[in-house]
C-alpha cells in the first residue's frame, strides 16, 4: 500500500510539473476542457433524469369526461390543399375554425362571398356542422402575431378544451421544390411549438406535389 501511494504521489507531481511546464504552450486548455467537459456530462445525465420522473407515471388511462379539440385552420385561400386539410377537420371535431390572414381586400372578400358556397352548404348537407371563417386584413400580411392571439382567443373561450392547429403542408418530391416554395406550414409548426402556448396541439396535412 505505501509503495502504491508512493507511486501514486510521484505520478501526481509529474503530472504538475507537465502541467506547469506545458502551461504556456497550450495545456492550459486541457486544463479548462476536461472540467467544463465533465460538467457538461453531469448536466445532460441529471438532465435525463429529470425528463424521466417528470413523465414518469403508474397511473391508469383518464377515460372520463372526454372532448374533441377545438379545430383551427391557418390557410391562404381556398384550394384543394385546404378542401383536404377541412375533410381531415370535421374528422375530429364539430368546431371548426379557419383562419385566413388577408393582404388583398379583393380577394379577402372573394373567399367570404364563396364560403358559403364552398364550405357551409356542403357540410349542412352532410349534416354536419359548418365550420367558421375567421378573416383577419394586414396589409403586410403579419401571419404569426395574429395566429398566436386567434389561438389565445379560442383557449380562453373553451378552458377545457384542446386546441389542434391543423397546418396544411406542401411536400416536395423534386429537390427544386424546395426551392421554389417556401415552407411557411414548417415555419408556422415551429413558431407555436415555441410560443409557450399549452394545449396546443399541431397536425400536419401533407399535400405532395406531383413531379412536375
């Protein structure tokens, strides 16, 4: 044991005086690397259990008092990609909201005079309730501030209720189609993940454009 302390000691002071003589030539930041190194690990594992005790549960299913989310749609206008993502919307839930942030006067009240032709009546027919259109005008076409206040809106409206965005979404199958497009649906999905809003739910509804 003392010739292993011994040993231990003497490889401790070479290890000082390496370090020392190394210091200026760019030990010095082993020195400061190895700790910030470890303390790094450290986080991340007390990070992950955390994460763990925090969804942790032995608790059976709440099956009780169950209700569909309230629904809204964010969409430029009226197209097949919106027809799609509305078909998937009356899927999951009696109220239904569509959203259309409008810079063009014309074409805001185009969508409103349609509306009834190309949403309401459709849905009555099939006994179903209508859904709503909410038009916000912004001649600079602001979409996230007012997305985030129509969501706030909606949460203080129904308090019990789950809010599901339905974000249609154009999906490229060429390389140049992400190009030519811009991913507004990816940019949106992002901007509520991160607004703190809770009880947000988000769904995605692929269009895939074909190869042309």
């Amino acid at each position: 044991m003392v010739i292993n302390a011994a040993g231990a000691a003497c490889t401790g002071v070479t290890l000082v005086i390496v370090l020392i003589s190394k210091f200026v030539e760019g030990a010095w930041v082993m020195i400061l690397l190895v700790p910030a190194l470890l303390a790094l690990f450290h986080g991340v594992h007390a990070h992950y259990l955390a994460v763990g005790r925090e969804v942790a549960s032995d608790q059976p299913l709440d099956a009780q008092n169950l209700e569909p989310p309230v629904v809204l749609l964010p969409m430029r206008g009226w197209s097949a990609i919106t027809r799609k993502a509305l078909r998937l919307a009356l899927q999951l839930s009696p109220d239904i909201y569509a959203l259309h942030i409008a810079a063009d006067e014309k074409a805001m009240v185009a969508l409103e005079d349609g509306w009834e032709r190309l949403v309401r009546q459709p849905a009555k027919e099939a006994n179903l309730t209508p859904p709503k259109l909410i038009v916000i005008y912004s001649p600079f076409r602001q979409i996230y501030s007012p997305l985030k206040q129509v969501v706030a809106d909606l949460q203080r409206a129904h308090p019990r209720r789950d809010i599901a965005v339905i974000i249609p979404e154009l999906i490229g199958t060429r390389w140049y189609h992400y190009v030519l497009h811009n991913q507004t649906g990816t940019v949106i999905e992002a901007y509520l993940r991160l607004s703190g809003l809770r009880r947000v739910i988000v769904i995605n509804v692929p269009w895939y454009l074909s190869n042309a």
